[in-house]
C-alpha cells in the first residue's frame, strides 16, 4: 500500500456560509431588478390627464388614446402623458412701437390641448409643444401687432384691441395643430418714465377737456329747455289773453258766484257791489271781527 505524502493531500471545498451568502445576494438583485421592471411597467395618469403610447415594434399608437387611471405597460414602451385642462403660461415680451420705442410687457397666454387628437401632437410636434410651437407663435404676433401702435395707444386706450389682434394671430397660426388657444392678455406694459409722465399727463387733460364738454353740454341743454318751456308759456298766454274778453270774464264771475251761493259756508254776498258789476263776497265770520 502506497502512501500519500501530507504535503500532496488537497482539501476540496466544502458549501459553506460563504457560498449561501452569495446566493441570498444573487436572489436579492434579482428581486430588485423585478421591482424595477415591474415599477417600470406601471403607469398613473392623474385626473384631467390623457397619454399616447409608443411601442418598441410599432412607434406611436395612433388608436388608442390613454385615459385617466393606472395602466401596465412593457418597460421596453414609452407612456407619454399630456394635460388636458386649461394652462397658463406667462411671458416677457420686449417689442418696439410704430415709432421704434422700446416696450416691455408682461403677457399670459391661455391654451389647452385637444383629447380626441393627441396621437396628431405626438407625431408632430410632442410633448414640449408649448416651447416649440406657442411661445414662438407668441413672441412673432406681439412683435408684429405692437408695432402697428403708438405707446399711448399700447399703454392706454388699444390695449384690448392689442389683446384681441395678437390671440386672432396666434389661432391663425395654430389652426393646424390640435392646440385650443383661448385667451391672451396684457397684465403690464412698462414704458420709459419720461414717457410714462407725458401720457398719464396727456390723459389727465384730455379727461379735463371731456368732462368740461360734458358741463357745457349740460348747461346749453338745460338752456335750450328752458327756452322751449318759456316760449311755451308765451305762447300759452297769448292764447289765452285773445281768449279773455270782458263779456267772457263777466260770465265767468257770474257763474262763480252761482256756486258760491249754493255753498253751505256761511257769508254774505252783495249783489252789483263789485269792480266791472261783480259780486262782493264777504265771510260773515271774518266779518265779525274774530
């Protein structure tokens, strides 16, 4: 029987705490690496939201649109979500008048984005439309309508005719995209101080000039009114001193008198007494000296 040197003999390697640590590590990457798929897969569009999705296979889902709610995709897919609701997005805008005076505004503009039509945006244009195609737009129409102005028109009285010609310009230029643009609006306009001071002195004497217009309109009026009412008693009493005969006058006292002296009210009537031949009536209690 051979014998084997001490210094020859192998140890083989036993399963130990190293190798099942090694595999619990194994067992948990895994386990996270299915987390992430599974996270990956799951997406949530809130209320007033809706989403297009694109495949690795086939690109944009021109069918379907996504509603609001948890939907599982592939992690291989792209969910591409869009607000539907009503968005307002401010700018500085830095134009120049007819008569090339510098301006700065500062402008919101009001848009939303239609549902029915959102694979359309996405293969056009997607979801960072609002920098590609309304700022843009924005920028270009106030740029072009402001020009046509004076600064005393921009900062006073054309400011929502200004408000009305840019939104007209910027629908004009949208009409092609499923993009609603529902208002625009000037929330300031800085001018120049100088400037400033010239045109709220301007408007301050132009409300002078009006209001004094409105008080000599008011006094003319009021005379011609008067004049009107006082030709109308002219008029009324030369009517009635043609009418006035002495005869008529006489007939008149007579028929008074008749009335009088069926009244139950004491007094005393002296007929023939008068001026022209007409009655004298006293009150027989005046006349006893009360």
């Amino acid at each position: 029987m051979e014998t084997i040197p001490a210094s020859e003999c192998r140890t083989l390697p036993s399963k130990g705490p190293r190798t099942r640590a090694t595999g619990r590590a194994a067992a948990a990457s895994l386990a996270v690496l299915a987390l992430s798929l599974l996270s990956g897969c799951v997406e949530s569009i809130n209320p007033g939201q809706a989403a297009v999705l694109w495949t690795i296979s086939g690109g944009t889902d021109t069918k379907t649109i996504y509603r609001e709610g948890v939907q599982v995709i592939a992690p291989w897919n792209e969910l591409y979500i869009y607000d539907l609701r009503t968005q307002e997005a401010r700018l500085s805008l830095h134009v120049l008048s007819v008569n090339g005076l510098a301006i700065d505004m500062d402008s919101s503009v009001l848009y939303r984005v239609q549902g029915k039509a959102l694979p359309t945006l996405q293969e056009k244009v997607g979801p960072d439309y609002y920098h590609v195609l309304i700022a843009p737009y924005v920028m270009s129409e106030a740029r072009k309508i402001v020009g046509r102005f004076t600064p005393s028109q921009i900062y006073s009285s054309q400011r929502e005719t200004i408000e009305r010609l840019i939104l007209e310009g910027i629908r004009e230029k949208l009409r092609d995209y499923p993009i609603v643009v529902e208002g625009f609006l000037i929330r300031d306009v800085r001018l120049p101080r100088i400037i400033r001071v010239a045109i709220e002195r301007k408007l301050t004497e132009e409300q002078n000039y009006q209001r004094m217009e409105y008080v000599l309109d008011v006094a003319q009026k009021t005379a011609q009114k008067r004049r009107i009412e006082a030709q109308g008693i002219a008029a009324f009493q030369k009517i009635v001193q043609s009418n006035l005969t002495q005869s008529y006058l006489t007939w008149k006292g007579i028929e008074a008198t008749e009335k009088i002296a069926k009244s139950p009210n004491t007094k005393i009537i002296i007929i023939g007494s008068g001026k022209n031949g007409l009655p004298v009536i006293l009150n027989a209690e005046s006349g006893s000296g009360r």
